[in-house]
C-alpha cells in the first residue's frame, strides 16, 4: 500500500479575530476570515505501509531542508490524529512543505500548512479506505481536522469568506470546523485585494499559542468574546449589504482591539512597530483625503494587510509605492487578494 498526493491551499486573514481557545482546539469566539489567494502552502505526501509498524514514522522537510521543529510539531500531529485514523499509525510519510511567503512572519503559516497537511491526509484517508465522499462532506471533513492542528487552518480550507465558531441565536456555524459564507456577498466583497506589507519578515515575538493562553488571564476577556460574537453577526449583514464604510469600521477595530489584548495580558506584548504606527496613520490619512475605501488589518505581528475592492488598485497600488513601502522590510510587500480556496495538485504519470 503506497501512494502520493500532494494539496495547495491558502492563508487566510480574519477581520473579525480568534483570540483565545478552549478544550480541543475550541474557539472562545467566532471569526470570520477572507481566504487569500497567493499565499499558499503545498505540500506533498508519499506514503508506504510499513509490515508491522504500530506508530506513524515520517521525513519531514520544509522547502527541501530538514525542519525538526516543523517535524516534531507535524509527528504530534499525526500522532493525535491517529487515535481516530489508525491506519496512520501503519505508515511511513515522506512529507515535503513549502510556501510562497515567509513564514512566521504575521502571515497565517500556520492556517495554510495545516490545512494543506490535513486535506493531504484526508485524501489519503480517502484512498486506503476507498471511500468516495462529495465535496462538502470531504471538505467538512479536513476543515475538522485542519482544526485539531491550528485553529485559524479550518478556515483556510474554503474559498471566499469563511466563519468558524458558534454564533449565538444561529445553527449555521460550529466550533468544531469552518462553515463557508456561500451566498449573499454583495459584489462590492467579491473582488477585494490584499497588499501585505512586510513592516518585518521575521519570527513573531510571541507564537500564537502562547498569545491565546494568555486569554486565559485578560482582564478584558470576557467583554471580548462578546464585541467578537457582535462584529461576526454584524459582518454577515455588511458582506450581503455591501456597506463598505462599517465594513472598515469592524475590520480597523478588530484589529486595534487584537493588539490592545495582546498589550493588556500578563506579561503584555507590543506587537506592532513604528513602521506599523506609520502605516496605519497614512492609510486613515489617505482614506479621509480621497474618499477611498481602504483599511488596514493586521495579525499577531507588526505587518499590514491594506484591504480594498479592485477598482481602487491603481490609487492604492501608487499609495504603497510612493509613501508605504519606505516602512517595509527591504520594501517588501506581497500583492493578494480573495482568493477560491485549496487545490489538489494532479500526480505526474
């Protein structure tokens, strides 16, 4: 028994924030996130039955170089999931990782390689057992175990915008895996662009499990969740409305209010930078001046995402260019936008 599959998915950003977990990898709050398009993780798995083998074995490798950090995360991984797919522990991986973008870098790494990893395995899963699921129950499926990995990896495994976690008053979302927002997008949300700018490409000071620990002790925690339940009901209605202006509105105060949670934890953590601080005042400057509608977001980290419809590029294309890549790590920023989802990427014969 032996074979090879290999998945493409996406990162994605939140403009409403997961901050804080429970139990399993449970959200404290429900998100909603937009899927991202070029920030992709691939990942390739060959995989062999090994005669009497009783716990999964893997090479683990990250853009062709051995990773034991990665590694030992990844077989953790592997080794929960195969209290439930036994047939795990029977294999031997030959696993191959890469991305598009730097990692750690307040780009969702973690959301693209999980989700990539576990709809991998869910292929897999699909193969050993010759099974043949359609789409949604598949998809649902990774979504699930994407979760057991990293969180925010159970959105990345749709298109578009995504909410996971429970909404009080609705049966539409679960805690236990990512729902996608399949109709009503107002047309104004169906194109919209993402320029991450890169304040800094490297590590994040604090990784984002220490970062929803210290949930646990925030004086601010619970009026959180709460504002969090708000903005994703609310942000529902905004996407079918296409009101762009409380659309910025949700989407700046989630951030800003990420980042005040973050500084009010014990110990507390300053994540942004002045290049961030600059940013974000010539982005509100720009907006006021010129009547466009463009607004900032941001991750655990000191980086920008600039969201904005496609009507607007070349304006804001010559904002970045002109006065916001001078902020950026060796002018670096990556060019996104909403994007379809993951990709199973066909074997060669």
């Amino acid at each position: 028994m032996q074979g090879k599959v290999t998945w493409q998915s996406p990162s994605n950003i939140a403009l409403v924030k997961y901050w804080g977990k429970t139990g399993n990898q449970m959200p404290r709050n429900p998100s909603l996130s937009m899927t991202l398009s070029k920030a992709v993780t691939e990942t390739n798995i060959s995989y062999t039955r090994v005669s009497g083998q009783q716990q999964v074995s893997l090479n683990f490798s990250f853009e062709g170089k051995s990773a034991p950090r990665f590694s030992d995360r990844v077989l953790s991984y592997l080794q929960r999931l195969s209290h439930e797919l036994p047939w795990l522990s029977q294999l031997h991986l030959e696993i191959d990782s890469r991305n598009s973008f730097p990692h750690s870098s307040g780009i969702a790494s973690s959301a693209s390689a999980f989700s990539a990893l576990a709809l991998a395995i869910s292929s897999i899963s699909a193969q050993i057992n010759k099974e043949v699921k359609n789409s949604e129950l598949f998809l649902n499926e990774a979504s699930r175990l994407s979760r057991l990995g990293s969180g925010s990896a159970c959105r990345s495994v749709y298109g578009g915008y995504v909410v996971w976690g429970k909404i009080q008053e609705s049966d539409t979302y679960s805690d236990f895996y990512a729902v996608p927002v399949s109709a009503g997008v107002h047309p104004v949300f169906e194109d919209m662009q993402d320029a991450i700018l890169l304040v800094n490409a490297s590590a994040k000071k604090v990784g984002s499990s220490a970062g929803h620990k210290l949930m646990d002790t925030n004086p601010f925690a619970t009026a959180r969740y709460a504002q969090a339940n708000r903005h994703v009901n609310e942000m529902l209605t905004v996407l079918a409305d296409g009101d762009l202006s409380r659309f910025i509105e949700i989407v700046e105060q989630e951030a800003l209010t990420l980042h005040a949670l973050m500084m009010a934890s014990a110990p507390g953590y300053v994540l942004m930078e002045s290049g961030t601080l600059a940013i974000i005042d010539r982005v509100r400057r720009f907006r006021e001046e010129t009547k466009i509608p463009v607004c900032f977001t941001l991750d655990a980290g000191p980086n920008v995402h600039l969201l904005y419809p496609d009507g607007f590029r070349s304006d804001v294309m010559k904002l970045i260019k002109e006065e916001l890549l001078s902020f950026c790590s060796a002018g670096q920023f990556l060019d996104d936008k909403i994007g379809q989802g993951p990709k199973q990427i066909p074997e060669m014969e």
